[in-house]
C-alpha cells in the first residue's frame, strides 16, 4: 500500500483559502438579512425621483401661476427679487418674503397658502415614471435599487441555504486548516494528525472549488451589474419593477384601487384572506384586490380596461379557490386566444391545464378525471357532455359580451354550464358596447337579484347611480386610474395629399357606392410610388427605425396589408390575419419581440386586436380610419398596457377631402358621447353599424354631391 504523504501544504496558499472562505462564510450571513437595508435604499431613490418630478414640474411653472385665482399679488416684486418660477418661490420663507418692499405680512401669508395649494394640487395630479428615454440620475438610481431589490430576493434564499449547508463543517475545518498554516504546530504533530490536517485542507480546497466558493458571484455579479444590464432587465420586465415600486409603501404611490365601490364593500373585499402559494406572479395592488372582489362575490364581471392584467387576476382566483380545496375549474373564451389562456396559466400558476377544443371528448375525460383547468372555446361548449350532478368550481369567461344575447346557442350552452357552479367570472376589457338592456341580461346570468334592481331604474339613474347599483356585481379600473407609470400615448393624424390617379380611383368608389373601396383610398393604386399614404407610411417607419423603435401596422383590409408587407420587404414579419392560427399568430408575435428596431408586424385590426400583448412595439400606424372606437382601443391596447416602457405614438393616416375626414369626425363624436357612460362603468351606446340610420348610404350620398358641386 502507497503511503499517505505527509509533506506540509504550501503556508500562503492556506492562509488565502482560509481567508476567501471566511470571508464568503461572513458575506453568506450578512446576505440573508439585506432586505431592510436594501429596501430603505430604494425608497430613498424613489423618494428622490418624486422630488426630482415635482421640482421640475414646478420649475416649468412661472411665477405669474400665483395669480391664477385672481389674487391681485404684485408678481413683479418677486421677479424684482430674482424669483422667476413656482420652484424658486415655494423656496422662499415668511420672513424673506416680509423682507421684499411692498409686500407685508397679509400678502405673504396669501402667497405661502396658494403655493401649498398649488403643490398639493401638483402632487394629486403628477405622474411619475421612470424615465426610459433621455433618463435622469435619478432615474438610473432607482432602477438600479429596484434591480438589485427584485433579484436579491432568490439570492437570499441561496445565500440562506449555502450558510446552513456549509457553516458548521467549515468551522471544523478552518479551525484544523490554521495549523497547516502555522510551522510550529506542524512540527510537533503526530503523522496521523498530519494526515487529520491534510484531509481538511484539501475539504477545504473541494469546498471553496465547489457551490460554496461560487455562492457570492451571482450576487456580485448583480451589485457591480452595469446601466446597460438593469436598464435592459427594467425594458423586458417593467411590470415587477413598478410592483416592486407599490410594495415600497410610498405614499404617493397611492391608486385607485377600488374602481369607486361603495366604502362599506370595498372594505370587506379588501379583508377577504387570500392563499395565493400557487401563484407564480406577484399581483398589484389593483390586481389584488380585483382577485379578492372576484372570490368575495363569487359571481361577477371584471371589466378592467385592456392591458390591466385580468387574465392574471382571473388565474389568481382559481388559484387562491384551489388552495381552498376546488379542483375543477374552466376558461370558456373565443378560439384566437384559446392558446394564450393555455400558456398563461401553466407560467404563472401550479395548475394543470387542459385544452378542449372542437369534440375532444379524449381531453374533457382528462380533465374530468384529474382536475386543474379546462381551455374551451365557446363553440365546443355546445358539444360538452357531462354527468348530470358534475359540478364545476368555478367558471371563467373571457370576452363575455360574446354572449349578450340570450338567443344564441352559445348563450344558451354557457348558462347551462353556469349551472354547474357557484363560482362564475365574466371578463370584458372593452367599454362594453351593449345596450344597458344587453348589460341588464349579463348581469342577470351573475346576479339576478342586482340585475332586477337595474331594470327598475335603468332609465332613470344618472350614471353615478348606475355605478352604484352595478357594484356588487361589476369592477372597471382604467389605466389613467391605476397605471400611474404609463408612458405617454400621443395620437397624431397624418393628412396625406392624394395624387391625379389616387384622386380618380376614389371618385370611381363614391359614385360607385362601393364603401369598402372608398374606405381604401390611397392604397387602391397598382404603383405604390403613387399612393400618398404608402409614402407617409414608409417615412414613418423609417423614423422608427432610426428611433430605434418597433412598429405595428393595423388595416381592416388584407389587401393593403399585402401591399404594406410588399412596400416594407424584409423588415416585416408575416402579416396577421384571421386566418393564421393562434399558435402561429403567437409565434409571429414572439419573434417580432425578438426582432432588431426597425421590425415591423402588420395585422387585420380585427385578428390583432384581442388577445395579444405586443409592449415590444411603440409606434402604432393605422392605413385606414376605423368605423367604431372600440376597434382602435383594442388595438392601441396590444402596446400601451401594462410594460410598456416607451412613450407610444399613433398615427392615423388619413387622406384630405375625402370622407376619412367626415368619418373621424363622427368617430369623435361617438367616443364623446360613449366616455360619459362606459368610463364610469356603466354601458354606453357605441353602434357605428350600417344598419342604424343608414349612416353609411347617407356618408356616401353627401359625398357624390361634394365631388359634383367640385368638379
């Protein structure tokens, strides 16, 4: 047998490895407790871009602003003394302000309320958000606390592991490892404590070239991360910053929550316990409460504006139901985003998911059998077979202005499933477009009780009213109320100037009365190089390019699609239209997230419109005016929801003296008629269809006319 050697290992590389490892075991347990410490620093950053916010909101105001309310102070004094802007005066104290000629007492004390009255009104009015574009550094300061907040958190947990894993054998070890160190101690040990020494040594070796000696680089890596990776991380994943950001408890962090419910009810939502262990997201403060109202009533319609995350909410509930015990759950929703309501649930919750689409009795048995979530669409409900005395715990439906109308067979098939629970969730993220009549009829498939209670009064409530006897049974939060952090949306309407065969082409379409061709203009031509709209649209889109932006391109028409497509060549990706499925519309969707700036993804307003969450893109184009509001906000909504970080423009390309005019003039008309009721959350009337007033025969009319009184 090869004896063991005894030589004694080299004393510097000890002492270094007893120092690293000392020095890792100390980081590993000063680690776990970061927290406060970190989250003291991030409220201190954001604490200093509100500042930052509201000393250059008050610096853009002058000081004339004081005189606002007609107060009669002699403004010129001030300017007099050097005091240019609101930020310099609210600066200033009693007695200086005494000091300045002409001034006194009484006036001083008038100037200091109405600037307190002028920055409370700053502060209930302000939006703050972190600056993407052009940043401050406070900006980057707080980004950067954010991002070591957000991925400290599993970093502790490692830590916390690591240290328990490893301490009590690591002391051993040191303790032995110090006297390889030491010549004296060694001199005088027995082989066999040589031996002793040596094992723990090279212990000591494995461990520090093991997960132990790794354990801090994840961690350094994140402290010494540059701007350009937490700028990167806070763009693809901006909705668990500002989550982070709530968390914080920052008073002016403060949201509308509610959706306005009456006070007695919204407290008792926001009591209603909540197990959400199964969830892999962390919620809102909106979007926890919305899951509270959803179990609290059981039965109920969230109708969120689009982009405000209720698909997560909906998830959160089946979630905190399944902690109770439910097992069986379903998501009746429309085929395009059947496959999106698959993938939602599996990333952000523990559940088991089950796709039953068309007559998939194989995958209803499944679910039958082992529970979680069943995906359906409305047209496979029809052709659902289950036991008579089957109960569901709870039913999910997404789009639910689908089934207004009690005549249907697709009503009729839900309100026989809704039968089977006690649990139902109506979604709708549209202004809902239904007579109150319609909204009466889906408010009695939740609560006939409260929908009898409308019919009572639905003709003679003032919209406060109505809101009010809807909220036992309907939530609406809009972005303005919630999303503080929205970048800015601009809207901005491109009037593009037609060409000789442009103008005959549309004169061809009016006196043929062929209103889609009409609606076409500009885009009728076989040259693009001759279509004004082609051109604006190309300018467009290389503006973003060198913006370094995203665009997407919206039309009604699959043929000014393809010309699009044609016109952009390789910097588009594959058109959506309604006949590309929802799995390869999603795949189109991720690699346009995946693309360089400058990409561009053209869809059908209508196949784009619902179901996709597309934040990569910040510039939006229209080709044509749409005929009903709903149909742009659900656009507008794909980009300017939740995570978008970019200011978002929208273009509307338009063509003079022609009826785009006349039709965006009754567009605005509408959509002033409609906030009045749908924003409160109670149902407007949005109708732009041809068979009311024949609007459309009438548009039309009044057009041959103009163009014959021009000729």
């Amino acid at each position: 047998m090869k004896p063991e050697t005894t030589s004694r290992p080299a004393s510097a590389d000890v002492k270094a490895m007893i120092a690293e490892a000392t020095r890792i075991d100390a980081a590993l347990h000063t680690l776990q407790n970061t927290d406060t410490a970190q989250r003291k620093a991030a409220q201190q950053a954001a604490q200093a871009l509100y500042d930052d916010r509201m000393r250059s909101a008050l610096e853009q105001m002058e000081v004339e602003h004081i005189n606002r309310g007609k107060l009669g102070l002699r403004v010129g004094l001030l300017r007099d003394h050097g005091i240019q802007t609101i930020w310099q005066l609210s600066q200033v104290g009693f007695q200086q302000l005494c000091a300045i000629d002409g001034l006194g007492e009484q006036s001083a004390r008038k100037i200091l309320d109405t600037i307190k009255q002028i920055i409370d009104n700053t502060k209930e009015t302000i939006r703050i958000r972190i600056q993407i574009e052009n940043p401050k550094e406070a900006d980057e300061a707080l980004i950067k606390a954010l991002y070591i907040r957000i991925h400290a958190k599993p970093l502790r947990e490692q830590a916390k592991a690591l240290y328990s894993a490893h301490h009590k054998t690591l002391q051993k070890e040191l303790s032995v490892a110090k006297k390889a160190a030491n010549g004296f101690t060694w001199l005088f040990r027995s082989a066999a404590g040589k031996q002793d020494i040596l094992r723990n040594v090279d212990s000591l070796r494995a461990r520090l070239e093991g997960d132990f000696g790794h354990g801090l680089d994840a961690w350094e890596a994140m402290e010494n991360a540059s701007p350009d990776i937490y700028w990167a991380d806070y763009a693809a994943n901006a909705p668990s910053y500002y989550t982070e950001l709530e968390s914080l408890g920052l008073q002016w962090e403060k949201q509308d929550t509610v959706g306005g419910l009456p006070a007695q009810l919204a407290a008792e939502i926001e009591a209603q316990p909540l197990n959400l262990n199964g969830l892999k997201a962390t919620l809102r403060s909106y979007q926890l409460f919305g899951t509270k109202y959803i179990v609290h009533q059981k039965k109920c319609l969230l109708g969120d504006e689009m982009g405000l995350g209720k698909t997560i909410q909906a998830i959160a509930a089946m979630v905190a139901l399944a902690a109770e015990g439910k097992s069986h759950f379903m998501v009746v929703c429309p085929a395009g985003v059947l496959i999106n309501w698959c993938r939602e649930i599996r990333k952000f919750s523990d559940l088991d998911v089950t796709k039953v689409h068309g007559n998939d009795e194989a995958g209803l048995l499944h679910w039958r059998q082992n529970g979680g979530v069943a995906v359906t669409t409305y047209e496979s409900v029809n052709r659902f077979s289950l036991p008579e005395k089957f109960k569901i715990s709870m039913v999910v439906t997404d789009e639910a202005h689908y089934v207004k109308n009690p005549d249907t067979k697709r009503t009729k098939a839900l309100l026989s499933l809704l039968n089977r629970t006690d649990c139902v969730l109506f979604m709708s993220g549209t202004p809902l477009e239904n007579r109150v009549e319609e909204m009466c009829f889906l408010v009695s498939c939740l609560q006939p009780s409260v929908a009898a209670e409308l019919e009572a009064v639905k003709f003679l409530s003032t919209a406060e009213q109505f809101r009010l006897q809807l909220a036992p049974v309907y939530l609406r939060r809009t972005r303005d109320n919630v999303l503080k952090e929205l970048p800015e949306l601009t809207e901005k309407e491109q009037w593009c100037d037609l060409g000789t065969q442009e103008k005959q082409d549309y004169k061809d379409a009016v006196m043929s009365d062929n209103f889609m061709a009409i609606r076409q203009v500009s885009w009728q031509v076989d040259d693009l190089r001759l279509s004004s709209k082609a051109n604006r649209l190309l300018e467009l889109c290389e503006q973003a390019k060198e913006q370094h932006r995203k665009v997407i391109v919206f039309s009604f028409f699959r043929s000014t699609l393809q010309k699009v497509t044609s016109l952009l060549g390789d910097r588009c990706m594959e058109p959506i239209t309604g006949d590309i499925s929802p799995s390869r519309r999603q795949e189109i969707v991720d690699a346009f997230g995946e693309a360089e700036d400058g990409a561009v993804l053209v869809s059908q307003v209508q196949a784009g419109g619902t179901g996709l969450n597309i934040q990569s893109a910040s510039v939006i184009i229209f080709c044509e005016p749409q005929i009903k509001p709903s149909i742009e906000h659900q656009a507008i909504a794909r980009a300017y929801r939740m995570g978008q970080v970019r200011d978002v423009l929208v273009y509307r390309l338009l063509a003079d003296d022609t009826v785009d005019e006349r039709i965006l003039e009754l567009l605005k008309t509408k959509q002033l008629q409609f906030d009045s009721f749908a924003d409160e959350s109670v149902v407007g009337e949005e109708s732009l269809k041809p068979s009311e007033n024949g609007w459309i025969h009438k548009l039309i009319e009044e057009e041959k006319q103009r163009l014959a009184e021009n000729r």
